[in-house]
C-alpha cells in the first residue's frame, strides 16, 4: 500500500474514525500498534520480522542499560546494543556492496569468487535503526527513562507515519505523545488533511511526472551522445533537485498530515530549503530531522565546534561523509556527502574574500540582488552535488557534470526536448505545478500555509479543498494497470 492512493486515504479514514471511537490510551495504542505493522507487512512482507527483531533489541537493551549502574558498566551496555543494531543495518544495507568490493579486489588480483548474496532492502531500515539508537543512547546517557510498555516503545519505533522514511523522531518527543489520550480537535482534522492534500499535490503532480524526465536521461547518458548534452543534462540535473524535493517534503507532508489526524506531531523535516543563501543553510533547512540527529549523536561527541578549526572541519567532514554512507552503499553517494561537506569549508575559508568582493561591487550585503544571487548559486551547488547522488554510477556523474554546462540550444529547435518521457502539454503542466509549490512555499515564508488559507473567505478556501481533491482524483488513480512512482526516500 503506497501513501500516494486511494486505499491508504480509505485506511487512514478507517483508522482515524476507529481510533477515537475507543475509550482509552491502552486500546487506541493496540490499535495504532495493529495498524502500524499491517501497514508496514503490506509494503515488505518479507522482512517485517526484521522490524521486530530491532524492535525487540531496542526494548530489551533500554531496560537492560536502565538497571545497569552508572559508569562503565552502563556505557558498556550501551555499545554493545549499539553496536548490534549497527549489526543489523550493516547485514542488510552494506554486506552486498563489501561482498562486490571484496569480490572486484579478488578479481583484479587473479583468484576467482562467488557471486555474494543478494539481500533485499527492508523499507526504512536507516531511519527505524537511527530511531534506535538514539532511543538507546539517551537511555544510556541518563537522558531518557527506559520505556517498560512494550506496546508503546513497539509504536515509537513502527508508527506508520514513519516508520518508511522518518522524519526521525525521539523518545522524549514522541513516547508521551502515544501515552496521552487524545481528544478530537476539528483544528488538527482540517490542518492535517490539507498538509496531506498538499503532499498530495507535490508529490502526483511534480515529483512523479519529473522523474520520467530524470529517468529517461540519468538512466544511460552516454547512449544519446549528441543530444543529451548541454541542456537537456542540465534540465534534467534542475528537474531531480526538484523532484527529490518535491517526493520527500510531499512525503513529509502527508505523514505529518496522518499523525496530525490522531493528535500527535512528528518533525518537521524541511523549512523550504532552496531559498537558502549557503549551503550551511541550507543543511539547516534540508532533512532537518537527520541532520539533528547526526549533530547530537557524531558532531558533538566529537567535539563540535569546541575544538580548534582544523579539527572541526574534519568533524563536518566526517558528518558529511557518514551522511552519504546513511544514503546508500556506494561511492556516487561518498562523493556527494564529502562534497557538501567541503561546500562548507570552503564557503567558510572564502567568507572574507566574498564580502570584499560585494564591497567593491557595490551591493549591499543583505539587499536583495545579493540574497537574490546566493540562493542562486547555492541551489547550483547543491544541484551539482546532486548529480552523484542520482547517478548510477560514478562515471555517469563524471560524464554528466562537465557537459550540463554546455550551452547546446540547439535542443530547443531539433524536437529533443520533446523525447523526454513528456508530453509538451505534461512538461508546461509540471511547470506551472512547480511555480505554484514554490510561490506558496515563498509566502510561507511570512505565514505558516495554514494561517494564509484561513484568512481567505469561506468560498475560496472551499474552492481550493475542492481542487486539491480533484487533483487527488484525477492523479492519484489511473486504472488498474497504474502505480504511483515509490517515494524515492523509501529505499533508504
């Protein structure tokens, strides 16, 4: 069952309905228990006993490193369940890619090997394990008391909302939430349904008709030597910084949406993050429940920014580099992490050359042509770094990069664009699409979404209801034979 369909919208509206028909916080937590993990049986059936398995790591080890004593024994304690719910990340995300490096390592040398076996992905493994860890880790730490109600520690973990693609949450912010009982607020009801109406929209309207795009030229680069050059590689690079924009804050948006329907608030995960002027920024901005988790948990362990500079430019590496490693088991996804991560050195190191070079310019530093072109070139960045994390392998990158800046207008005159996967009439269709989500996204920036919809009058408000439910409608089901495009964070 896909978050974007109709069979999800009806279950939502089941569960909803039945969950405040129940009388108390024991029974809509079975419930929500029941429910979490027949959703998460009907996307990986095969795998859902590993769900458990670190469910059950987790539980036993916080009530095991609760009772042990303070000192080494507890901090003993802590590693060891750390370390086998790393274990149990690395079997599943990391053998396969070692097992090829090994076996392409043995190849070179001469010696034969066997094919290493291929293990299947459990949707949302990163972010249930993280969840984990942190949980365990807080525990450790004192900061948190050890859960002793299974179910309700079992719901932290596999709540539906989350449990595919984060955002990741914490125990202090979450397990009081599923303890409390909740009582039906229409405030709530109206603002999840349009955050979910929204995901909607940026997810069926952009996301997936930009991936078409992406697909049709990411996937073999090199076969359409003369055309997809210059441009085309360049739009194509613009349309994924789009599209996993639009997947993973459409995503957000209606899991936040669905919890907000049983009066609970996860993370928000972005804060409109291509308006950023730095790519420090913007990684303030982006996946912000990763980057906080990777801050309390790496960075300041290692010493944040209470070390000399040397030090902690090799700690945001480090974070950096974990980050692409959290992403997935390869080297496209090393480079794009280190890159980012030396976007920020460097845009540090050359701070003081910039704002001599605006001086002389003549423009003023927070007016708005300046702000105008650091969004501008942070988004190029970020697009660039962008580009391994898309590609399938490392030589597609280095074969697209220095060509998606080559001006080959032709494309706009020999039909090329037209062989895109699109439709001329599709491709003005995402395009405005895409206008509209950054336009109310820009004037979120003044009011959150839902203060700007209530201040409308009462006809236009329904008006926009009435077309975000077309749009579902008309989008979100096309016949048997369809099936929306997985959310592309699903895979991590």
């Amino acid at each position: 069952m896909q978050f974007a369909s109709f069979a999800y919208l009806l279950s939502l509206g089941a569960v909803a309905v039945a969950y405040f028909a129940l009388p108390g916080p024991r029974s809509r937590t079975l419930l929500l228990l029941a429910a979490s993990l027949a959703f998460y049986y009907s996307l990986s059936p095969l795998w859902t006993w590993v769900l458990l398995l670190v469910i059950a790591v987790g539980y036993v080890g916080g009530d095991v490193i609760s009772r042990a004593r303070e000192g080494r024994a507890r901090r003993t304690l802590t590693a060891v369940f750390v370390a086998l719910v790393v274990a149990i990340l690395g079997v599943f995300k990391y053998a396969r890619f070692s097992a090829l490096v090994w076996a392409k390592g043995l190849t070179a040398v001469g010696f034969a090997h066997a094919q290493p076996l291929r293990l299947a992905l459990p949707i949302g493994i990163s972010f249930w394990t993280f969840m984990t860890i942190s949980y365990l880790v807080d525990v450790g730490r004192g900061h948190q008391r050890a859960e002793r109600n299974l179910v309700r520690y079992a719901l932290f973990i596999s709540f539906f909302p989350h449990v595919t693609a984060g955002p990741i949450g914490s125990a202090p912010g979450l397990l009081p939430q599923f303890a409390k009982k909740h009582r039906f607020s229409y405030d709530k009801m109206q603002s999840g349904l349009l955050l979910i109406g929204w995901g909607f929209l940026k997810k069926l309207l952009v996301a997936d008709p930009l991936g078409v795009v992406v697909q049709t030229v990411y996937h073999q680069p090199h076969r359409y030597t003369g055309t997809h050059n210059g441009l085309v590689l360049g739009i194509a690079s613009i349309a994924f910084a789009v599209q996993i924009y639009c997947d993973f804050s459409g995503y957000t948006d209606i899991v936040r949406g669905s919890a907000r329907l049983f009066g609970v608030d996860l993370l928000p995960n972005f804060d409109r993050p291509y308006f950023a002027r730095s790519v420090k920024e913007f990684w303030r901005r982006w996946h912000m429940s990763l980057m906080q988790w990777f801050k309390r948990y790496v960075y300041i362990p290692l010493g944040g920014s209470r070390v000399p500079k040397w030090r902690r430019y090799l700690n945001i590496l480090a974070v950096f580099l974990l980050s692409g490693i959290w992403h997935g088991a390869g080297i496209t996804f090393v480079v794009w992490g280190l890159l980012n991560g030396a976007y920020q050195i460097v845009g540090e190191l050359t701070a003081p050359l910039r704002s001599a070079v605006v001086r002389v310019v003549g423009l003023t530093p927070d007016g708005r042509l300046h702000r105008l072109g650091q969004i501008v070139a942070t988004f190029l960045l970020i697009t660039v770094a962008w580009v391994f994390f898309r590609a399938e392998s490392l030589a597609d990158a280095l074969y697209i990069l220095p060509r998606m800046f080559v001006p080959t207008l032709h494309v706009l005159t020999d039909g090329s664009l037209t062989k895109l996967g699109l439709t001329p009439q599709e491709g003005w269709a995402v395009f405005v699409a895409a206008v509209l989500v950054f336009a109310v996204e820009y004037a979120a920036m003044r009011a959150p979404l839902l203060a700007i919809v209530k201040r409308q009058p009462l006809p236009v408000r329904w008006t926009g209801y009435l077309a975000l439910i077309l749009v579902v409608a008309v989008f979100g089901y096309y016949g048997s034979a369809y099936n929306a495009a997985g959310f592309a964070y699903f895979k991590f």
